[in-house]
C-alpha cells in the first residue's frame, strides 16, 4: 500500500549531517562566559536599592532582593508605592520596563 510512496533516495546519510552552530564547543563556551557573568552580576546586586518603572508611567522602588530561575518575577523587599510600602513583594517582570540601581558592588 505504501511501497510506491517510500523513497529510499531521499534518507539522508547521518555522515553528511553538520553540528549545528549553537552546539559548537566555542559557542557553548561562550554561552558558559555570559551566562556566568550574569549570574555574578545578579548576585552583586541583591540587596541594593532599585528603582522600578513600570508601565503606565508609574515607578516603585524598594530592595532587590532577586529573581526567580527564568528572571520573570523579581524579588522587592520594603516596595514603594504611591499607596504606601509592602513588606515584601513579587513584581512581574513584563510590567517592568527597566530598573536602575546607584550602587553596585564591584568585585
């Protein structure tokens, strides 16, 4: 029933087939460098004060204290708000445009 539609012709030799780029050992070296360094860097920022602009031109600030393993919620210790301060807060990262923090630790 299928014989006449099975090409033997159009299977590719595995031999033949390239690695792809994002595999290479240099890729994945360099990979290994950004993503080491960003952990560092959100390491040396926890505990520092952050200012937060959110959308809807409205900004809070408070200690970033750290995010979760995909960096989409944000950790905010004493959250600033227009309506007042909350002990401890998750901001969502796609209501955050950016945040700027004064005093970073060099290492």
């Amino acid at each position: 029933m299928f014989d006449g539609d099975f090409k033997t012709d159009s299977i590719q030799d595995l031999s033949e087939v390239t690695e792809p780029k994002f595999s290479n050992p240099e890729m994945q070296e360099a990979r290994a460098f950004l993503r080491e360094r960003y952990l560092r860097f959100m390491n040396g920022i926890i505990g520092s004060k952050a200012n937060f602009y959110l959308y809807e031109n409205s900004h809070v600030s408070g200690e970033f204290r750290g995010c979760d393993v995909d960096c989409l919620e944000l950790f905010v210790h004493n959250l600033k708000t227009p309506l007042g301060v909350v002990p401890e807060a998750i901001l969502r990262a796609t209501d955050v445009i950016s945040f700027t923090i004064n005093d970073i630790k060099a290492q």
